[in-house]
C-alpha cells in the first residue's frame, strides 16, 4: 500500500493510496486529489488529477520500481490535463534520486506530457534539465503523444 501518513516531511500531503491490487495499477492521494500509475506492456501511463502532488507521483513511483513494474527507460505518458495544483520541485528531485531515469539500455527513453495548454512548456523544459537522459515532449492530444512514444519502441 503507498502512502505517506508517517513521513513528517509530508504531512500536509499526506495521501491515502487504494489497496493497489490490480496488478498493473498503483493509485496514490485522495479522491479526487491522485495520481494514477498504470503499466502496459513497454509503456507507463501517469494520470495526475486536480491537487495531487509530486509526492504522489513519487510514491508511485517507488512502489512500482519496488513491485518491479517500473523500469528507468520505460516510455512513459504524463497526463496532467486534470491537474491543477502546484509543482513541489523538491519533490521532483526526489523523483530525480529514486533511480537513474533513461540510464538503462534502448529503447530511447521519452516522456510524453499532455496539458491543457502551453503552461507545462517550461515545466517540460525544466523536467528534461533535471532528468537529460530522456527525451521530453508537451502535447494537446493524448493520441499524438502515444504515436510519439510508440515511435521509439524497436520493431519486432
């Protein structure tokens, strides 16, 4: 179960995560106020909704890289077109220390964020100077940022 009710660093965000028993899906904060990791095949799907923190997106993280779902050059989706909160930089960093993003072997890794608007451009900006190993990329439409993760999976 993620969840950071015991972390004083964190107590204002505290988050209740669901029990997690889907074996491919990690949920972490409140009701209406979460992050949700999914994992298909080669690609992972972040889904950041309302106020949800980056913590939140941490503590999915570590689940998944503990779970072992997660993997540092999977092709990954953020969705962040619910999102209204604030970025917890420290937070990002803590993302940055978890493992070594993009360091493992092909295919490239790429992260693909879907805003709402031009906002996110220098959150994507500042994203790709905080983990360089992988490629960074702002889209409007979910299905142009799924092609361009597609791209880089090798051919069979």
């Amino acid at each position: 179960m993620t969840g950071r009710d015991g972390d004083a660093s964190n107590g204002n965000q505290a988050g209740q995560a669901n029990d997690n028993r889907k074996a491919g899906e990690i949920v972490s904060g409140f009701a209406d106020n979460r992050v949700t990791l999914s994992v298909t095949g080669n690609l992972m799907f972040i889904t950041v909704e309302n106020e949800a923190g980056l913590s939140d997106i941490h503590a999915c993280l570590a689940e998944g890289l503990a779970r072992g779902l997660v993997r540092t050059n999977m092709l990954t989706l953020v969705d962040a077109t619910k999102f209204y909160g604030i970025v917890e930089w420290e937070a990002m960093y803590d993302i940055f220390r978890l493992a070594p993003w993009g360091s493992a072997p092909p295919p490239e890794s790429r992260v693909a964020y879907v805003a709402r608007d031009g906002f996110f451009f220098q959150l994507v900006k500042i994203a790709a100077g905080i983990f360089p190993k992988a490629n960074h990329r702002l889209f409007k439409d979910r299905a142009e940022a799924l092609d361009w993760l597609l791209e880089a999976q090798p051919s069979v």
